[in-house]
C-alpha cells in the first residue's frame, strides 16, 4: 500500500459497519480493509456487551462438611 496516495483512507466511522447486534445495549462494529483500505490483512472489533438492569447474585449455603450454617 503506498500510504502517500490520494486513495489512502486514514479515518473511518466504524459505527457505520455494525457486523452483529442483538438489541440496542449488545451490538459488535468492524472495520476491516473493506472500509479502511490502509488496514491491510488487519480486522478490528469494537464490541459493546451491556448487562440489564436487573442483577442477580448466586448465593450459595451449604450446611455440613465444615461449613458453618446461622
């Protein structure tokens, strides 16, 4: 690639290739040498994976073997 070129792409919007999205909060963008052609044999992945609102926590309480019950 002659980085000198007028044809050189140096910037890109990757929010404008999203390659996989499951809802607004978990979605992956790419870029690769089809949308930057200086990237050469080079993929990146910019990935967003949000947990929802509701957060569960696993307790775990076990009587016997050593372990102490309340």
């Amino acid at each position: 690639m002659d980085y000198t070129s007028p044809s050189a792409q140096f910037t890109y919007d990757v929010n404008n290739n999203t390659f996989f999205k499951k809802d607004n909060r978990n979605y992956i963008n790419a870029l690769s040498i089809n949308q930057l052609n200086t990237l050469g044999n080079v993929s990146m992945l910019d990935i967003y994976l949000r947990h929802g609102k509701r957060r569960r926590a696993i307790v775990s309480r076990s009587k016997g073997r050593g372990g102490r019950s309340n």
